[in-house]
C-alpha cells in the first residue's frame, strides 16, 4: 500500500457537495398546467364559477369531497351541490335573486352542508371570494371547501354525552323535557324501528326536519343517503323533474338526463318537506310510488324500482284539505302509517327556559363569546310572548340578541322590537292553520317584513316558505 502522507484516509469516506445545477423543466410549464397541478395538489376543495353560477373549474379533491367527477360538474350550476347556505336562490335565473356570493362580495369561515353525488350530506367550513375585472365587471367567484366531517363527529358526541347528563335524550338538536316533547321522543323511537311512512304535522317553526333526521338516524338506514325536497319551492314541472329525473329532451332546456331525488335516495331515506303544497298530478305519481315501489322520469315510459322511506312534513291540516279535495285521501292514508303531531312552542313554554340556554350555549361556542346569562327581565319578556314562529322564532331571536349584546348579559333592549313591542308582532292568525297557496295581502307581507327587521330570509321562514316563494309574493304585490 502506499502511503501518500493522509492521514485521515481511513476516515469514512466524505461526499463533496457539488454546485445543484438549475431545472428549469418546471418554470416551463404552461401557466395552466402549472396552476391545475397546484390545484390538483389541495387538500381542500376547490372550484370557480361564473357569474351565471355555471361551474368552470373542479380540482381533485372536490371530486373526492363529492362523488362529482369533473367531467359531470363542469358547466353545472354550482346548485348540484345543494349547499344550505344557498337555500331559496335561483342560480343563472334571469330576474330571480342572485348568489349570496355576489352580494355579500366575500365569505369568510362559514359552516354549511352540501350534498354529495350519492344523496349524503357533509359538513363543510366555505371561504369564497367574488372576483372583478379592473372596471369591475364580475367575472365569477372561487370556493374552497374543507371537509368537517371528522370534527363536526367530535363534536356531536361531545353533544351527545352533554345532552344525555342533562336528561335530553339521544334525538339530535330536539331539546325539551314536556310530556308532549317525551312523547315525542317515544314516537321518534319507535318509527326509527319500523320502515312505515311518517307524517310530520306541525306549525312552521316546530322541527320538523329535526325530528324526520331523528327518525332517519335511529332506523336502519340511517348510514344510506337523507335526501330533502323542498316541495313548496318548485313548480309543478320542476317538482316532477327533482323527483323522479327526466331523459335528455323530455322539455325545452332538457339537454341531458337527470337522476331525480328518488333514484337518488335508493336504499336511504326521503324527506318530503311541505308536502301539503303539491299538485293533483305530482299527487298521483307519488301514490304510485309508494303503493308499487316504482316511478319512470319525466319523458320516459321504462318503470324504475327504487327502496326508499318516506317522511313526509306539512304545516297544513291535511284531513281538512282531504275533505276540501285538495288532497287525495288515499295518498294521505299512505303517507300517515306513523303520524307524528310537534308541539307548538306555545304548549310547552316550561321548556322555553332550556331552549334558551340552549341556543346560547351553541352560539357562544360558535361565535367565540362569553355571553354567560340572560337578564330575569329580558327572560320574563321571552315568557311572556306568543312565538307564532315557534323554535326557529326563538332561535332566531336569540342570534339577534348575541349580534348586539355588548357585554356578557342579555338584557331586554338586546330583544328584537317586536318581543319589547307587541303590536309589531308578527300576525298569529295563521299560527296551526294551512298556509294559502297563494301570496298573503300586502299588508300581512308588510308586518312581517317589519317584525323581522326587513331581514327576507327571516320573514320566509316565519311563513313557512323558500326565500323565493317570498320574493315572488312580493313581485306580486309590488312591494319587491
């Protein structure tokens, strides 16, 4: 061996870092592929859209969010996602009212569900901008979606064990301890053991949807899809289409086949919301098929058999519209194998007390306040007040006093005008009755308007309708 004079060439053998030469390889990507790979690369979801609402953009992970591959969301309105952020909007309608988006400009943090391809519903944290040209035309906006699911599990069972130390049972958001509210429970549980129809018959505002998702979650399909149609906010031919699907050119703007609600809800469960609302012919169909388990779409004449549940809901005295004939009484004896009646909040004000810590309790969690009680004052005004509204109306109520509390107290001038002055109320006269089908006088829109601050989306739910509905009642008395 030679010895060259080294005396460290024993030592392990070191590596020389050389030079890194530049790749360039990347900088040469197109601007767009370069962007659909960093698209492509979110773990969030993301997609664009129009001003019409038409989609033009669909990055990976919202194909898995969804089910929607990008090849059958591309040129969709943006409403196949079913968001509830975006109830009683008309996307791409000409005259009807536009994207929340656009009018709000920009949507930080907001929590909403959406429905994915096969009818299921997940949570979901929505951030989306508007975006403008340099002379302010709008372009389109962008959304990026984050997955809740796995904290919004959390904490439901962090819910759950709260709610069972407080004897409020396993029913989800219903919250009360009146015997009419213990029977309710009982029914709740013992239609969740059968696959009987259920018929929800209640005031607007009672919980209606709140008790069919607590029949939906202790039956046996509650792990298959919970699909809602909202039966008071289409026309006739809107409703067939949303139900039972069309073929491609079965009407004007049919230019590819649709799966309807039904076919959709295969295996799971149908929620028909305002059921009193639908037309002889939709009557029909319907009968068929809950009597034969089969329906053809719209345009079509080759039968389809599905397995769905029915829970159907109605503000509406359904006996009394059968007597009138406004409803069929065979497709009303089909559809009540299990009727279920919700308490008004009127006949259970004890609960009132606990609804309110309630409501209170959920929004300082979400809002991230530390308003910790209620004034006896302000609380005696609560008791005091009718709630033709019911929960929703006290729930309601409750949001506005966190808007302009303060301090970590409700006091009575955080109440909304109409509980402090009673002849702003809200009418009571339809409280239990069935809405008419067609659009309340001007006034009565007028003092609804006004005991709930001009706020449309509050109005529409005191009345039991889509925003929609209200917007065309309001054209139509030209108030709009």
């Amino acid at each position: 061996m030679v010895d060259n004079g080294d005396r460290r060439s024993s030592s392990p053998l070191r590596v020389v870092p050389q030079p890194r030469q530049r790749d360039d390889r990347l900088l040469g990507l197109a601007p767009e592929k370069l962007l659909t790979n960093v698209l492509d690369t979110m773990p969030a979801g993301m997609f664009s859209v129009d001003p019409a609402g038409r989609i033009t953009s669909w990055n990976h992970a919202m194909e898995q969010l969804t089910g929607f591959p990008a090849r059958e969301a591309l040129g969709k309105d943006c409403s196949i996602l079913n968001s509830d952020t975006c109830s009683g909007v008309a996307c791409g309608a000409k005259g009807e009212p536009v994207c929340p988006l656009y009018q709000e400009g920009d949507i930080r943090d907001r929590r909403c569900r959406i429905q994915r391809r096969d009818g299921s519903w997940l949570s979901v944290l929505k951030n989306a901008r508007a975006m403008s040209d340099e002379d302010g035309n709008l372009l389109g906006g962008i959304e990026v979606v984050t997955d809740l699911s796995q904290i919004e599990s959390l904490e439901d069972q962090l819910e759950t064990l709260r709610r069972a130390s407080a004897g409020q049972g396993r029913f989800g958001r219903l919250t009360g301890k009146h015997p009419a509210m213990r029977r309710l429970y009982e029914l709740v549980e013992l239609a969740g053991r059968s696959d009987a129809a259920v018929l929800l018959q209640g005031e607007t505002g009672t919980g209606k949807e709140l008790v069919a998702r607590a029949v939906f979650e202790a039956s046996a399909r509650k792990n298959r899809p919970f699909v809602r149609v909202s039966c008071a906010a289409l026309t006739e031919s809107l409703l067939e289409s949303e139900l039972f699907g069309h073929v491609r050119g079965a009407f004007t703007g049919a230019v590819a086949s649709r799966v309807g609600r039904f076919e959709a809800a295969n295996g799971g469960t149908v929620f028909l919301d305002e059921i009193g609302d639908i037309s002889p012919a939709v009557q029909t169909k319907l009968l068929r098929v809950l009597q034969e388990k089969e329906f053809e779409r719209v345009g079509d004449n080759r039968p389809i058999k599905v397995d769905v549940r029915f829970i159907a809901a109605t503000n509406c005295d359904l006996q009394s519209a059968c007597a009138e004939g406004n409803f069929r009484r065979d497709l009303f004896y089909r559809l009540a194998v299990i009727p279920i009646r919700l308490p008004s909040l009127r006949e259970r004000r004890d609960d009132i007390p606990m609804l309110v810590d309630y409501f209170m309790e959920r929004m300082n969690a979400r809002q991230g306040r530390a308003i910790t009680r209620i004034h006896p004052d302000a609380m005696a005004t609560i008791m005091a007040y009718s709630w033709p509204g019911n929960v929703r109306e006290l729930e309601n109520a409750i949001e506005y006093a966190f808007a302009v509390t303060r301090g970590s107290a409700i006091t009575v001038d955080c109440l909304p005008t109409h509980l402090t002055h009673p002849t702003l109320a809200p009418p009571t006269a339809r409280a239990g009755k069935a809405r008419p089908r067609g659009a309340p006088d001007a006034e009565t829109l007028r003092e609804v308007l006004a005991a709930h601050d001009g706020n449309r989306t509050r109005a529409a739910e005191h009345l039991g309708v889509s925003r929609v509905t209200l917007w065309k009642w309001l054209k139509q008395v030209e108030l709009a």
